[in-house]
C-alpha cells in the first residue's frame, strides 16, 4: 500500500546519492524496515513474533552451517562425527545445542505468530496472498526440520525416517517409488543421509527466499492490526523505525534470554533420549515419536485405525495429515466474514481458544503411546479438527452478530487511551 504521507529516502552525501542510484539497498531498507513504512499505531507485544521468527531462522542457518563443516554425512561415522562436534571442535557443543534448541524455539514462535493471524484475521482479503506465502514457510520449515533430525543417526532418527518415509507407500500405485526415491533405496541407509543432508542444507536458504516474498507481500496492502481496520490516515499510523523497532528489540532480548536458559542449563529437555543411541536397524524402539513440534498432525496421522469405503486407514491418516495443513490455504475462502479481528466477534473468540485447546491436547496425544485412551481422544479431536473449519467456521461466519467496529485504529486507540474516555464508534459490521 502507497502511503502519501510516508518519509521518503533522501540520500544526503554524494556517495549515498551515487550508490542509491546504482544499487538502491539503502532505499530498500528505509521502505521496507524504517520510516518510511508506516505501520498501524496499535500493534500489540504478539506482532514481535515475525521478526523473531527471522531471527530465529539467521540463528539456525549460521549455526547450521558451521555444523556442516565438521558433519560427516555417511551413516559409518554420522553419529560419531556429532559426538565429535560436541566434544573436541572448540565451542561445538555450544553450536549443536543452539541449532538443536533453536529449531523447537522457531517452531513455537512460528505457531504463536500464525495463531496470531488466525485470532486477528490477517487471513482476510487482501492479505491471501500474504497469508498463503507463510504457509509455505511452514512447509518448508517442516521438511527441513524433519531431514536434519535424521542427520544425527540415533535411533530416532533412523526409525523417524523409516516411520515418515513409509507413509509415502500408502499411496495406490506411485507410493512405493516415492519412499524409494526419497530412501534411495528400499530402508534408510548412506543414500538416505546424503539426500537428506543435502536437502535439509538447501531448505533454509529457500525458506530466506519466500520469506522475502512474505515481507513483500507484507508491504502491498501494509500490516494488519487488532482491530482490523484498514489504515484510513496519518493518524493511524507510526514509522516502523524508531517506535517498533524499539518495541521489536525488548521482544529479542527476552527471546535471547529464554533461549540462552534452553541452551545452557536445559538443552536435552526438548528432545528424545533415544537419539543418544546410535541408529540400530535390528532395535525397534518401544515408542517412535517424532519432535514435539510434529506431535498435533502425528496424532491426526495415528487416529485413523479402521479400513473405511474400502481406503486403508493407513491411507486415511496419511491424507489427514497432510490436509491438516492445506486445509489452511482455503481459510481466506471458508471465513466468510467482513469483520478481521475476533475482539468483534463474540462467537469466534470463543471458538478460537477451543480451537486452541484442541490443537494442545492433539499435541498431547501425539506424543503418547498409540494406545488407549490417547487413540480414541485423538479421533475425537480430529473430528472437531475438520469440522472447524469445514463447517463451523462457515456458518458462523455467515450468521454471527459481531460488535461494533471502532470508525478507525486512531477512534479505537483513542476510546482505551484517551483523555476524554471512550471515542464515538461506527455502526455494526453488517
């Protein structure tokens, strides 16, 4: 979005106006980052989590890369080459529990960061486009994270991949060539970990790609706010640099230091201990679980048990699974509303902390044995898992009486922080 009273960039030396009319990085920034891009002057502490989520990928793709430079990727010494970092590389240990830690702190900033966009409806027009580039993110982050816990050739690693890989072979006729081709063969071996090693070190570095896509994408239309009124003025408005970037940065540093507690004092409590164990093809473990931040679709994956229309159920759960997420991708379309924000939106607040909960508890069930009651709650929360957005969504969204909407973010601001009380506010949504 053109915003007519936003700064524009004036190089003030002859080598700034030299450079900008050559390379305009310096443009670039001030457009994109500092002031001159305006931003909604009511941003909450839960619009911190995208630039946190960016953080947390630079953490993960420099410590990624010093690891891939003692990393041994052949399944003889793989895990031997991980305790090598950890032990005699000089402060390897300390790289391998940042990368590790950091991969489950991105997956949780990434979570609140779209929870966010679910409860504020940064999914509504005209953010679709915005909205579906993130999830593309998330794929990709997913695939990444899942390839580089396979690096370190435990025993949750070697069966992880032969559990996850093997969910290809469900499928009618093209299945078993896609675990073979994945595999490189027909089990995990030294194919398996050069492909995944050389996947999982390409990934971040597509992720950095679309996630220039998703800023871009970002600064068309501009940010949306919790009340989700489109900017209408100047009033509503504050420069990105100095105000949030302020704001941005006591964000970071709490973020640093919850990180740094992780790193340094707990670094083991994210993972599994059986992938201290050196990958045996001949031990099953009693209980394969992939990475905390996998365990709501594992149990979505694990709550089809019984053939039905004459599909496996395995078949079942692994479209499930992979529906949970692309049934994302339709949300712009099955939320019908006008009003964005759920502080408006009575009924759909409330369904959004039950929705809440039902993805906490699903994640529960994900990391439990298969086994009674966890089988039968995880069918349980399946169901309402679909039926939120398949059903649920739609006709609320159709037959809600919202709250009236604040004339604009100023009006809204204004009426909680003003001097003179609560500002007039406009007619309901219809």
């Amino acid at each position: 979005m053109s915003f007519p009273w936003a700064k524009h960039y004036q190089p003030t030396s002859e080598v700034g106006k030299w450079m900008d009319e050559r390379l305009p990085l310096a443009r670039f920034v001030h457009g994109a980052l500092g002031p001159g891009y305006p931003t909604p002057k009511n941003l909450n502490a839960f619009y911190n989590f995208g630039v946190l989520a960016g953080v947390a990928l630079v953490i993960q793709i420099i410590t990624g890369v010093v690891l891939a430079m003692h990393f041994a990727a052949d399944t003889r010494v793989a895990f031997d080459s991980v305790e090598h970092i950890m032990r005699d590389v000089n402060g390897g240990w300390m790289i391998r529990y940042m990368h590790a830690v950091g991969a489950s702190f991105f997956f949780g900033v990434v979570y609140i960061h779209i929870f966010r966009g679910l409860y504020y409806g940064s999914y509504k027009p005209p953010r679709e486009v915005l909205w579906m580039l993130g999830l593309v993110i998330f794929l990709l982050m997913m695939a990444t994270a899942f390839m580089g816990y396979v690096l370190v050739w435990g025993q949750m690693s070697f069966w992880g991949a032969q559990v996850i890989t093997g969910l290809f072979s469900a499928f009618p006729v093209v299945g078993t060539y896609i675990q073979t081709l994945l595999l490189g063969g027909f089990s995990p071996d030294n194919a398996t970990l050069n492909r995944f090693f050389s996947l999982h070190y390409l990934l971040p570095f597509v992720t950095f790609g679309v996630i220039i896509l998703h800023v871009w994408a970002l600064h068309i239309p501009g940010s949306n706010n919790p009340t989700g009124v489109d900017v209408k003025s100047e009033a509503d408005t504050v420069p990105f640099h100095p105000y949030y970037t302020a704001k941005d940065f006591v964000g970071l540093g709490i973020y640093l230091i919850l990180f740094a507690a992780f790193v340094f004092f707990m670094p083991n409590s994210l993972g599994e201990p059986d992938n201290y164990i050196p990958a045996n093809p001949l031990s099953t473990p009693a209980h394969i679980v992939p990475e905390w931040y996998f365990w709501p679709f594992y149990a979505i994956l694990r709550a089809f048990t019984t053939d039905f229309l004459g599909v496996p159920a395995k078949l079942w759960g692994v479209l499930a699974m992979f529906a949970s997420i692309l049934l994302l991708f339709l949300l712009p379309w099955l939320d019908t509303s006008p009003v964005r924000s759920n502080n408006y939106r009575p009924l759909s607040r409330l369904l959004f902390w039950v929705f809440v909960v039902v993805a906490v508890v699903l994640g529960v069930c994900g990391g439990k044995p298969a086994e009674e009651p966890w089988v039968r709650l995880s069918q349980v929360l399946t169901a309402y898992y679909f039926a939120h957005f398949l059903i649920i969504l739609p006709i609320v969204s159709k037959l809600e009486k919202t709250k009236p909407l604040p004339g604009s973010i100023s009006e809204a601001v204004l009426a909680k922080y003003g001097k003179g009380g609560a500002a007039p506010l406009a007619q309901p949504a219809e």
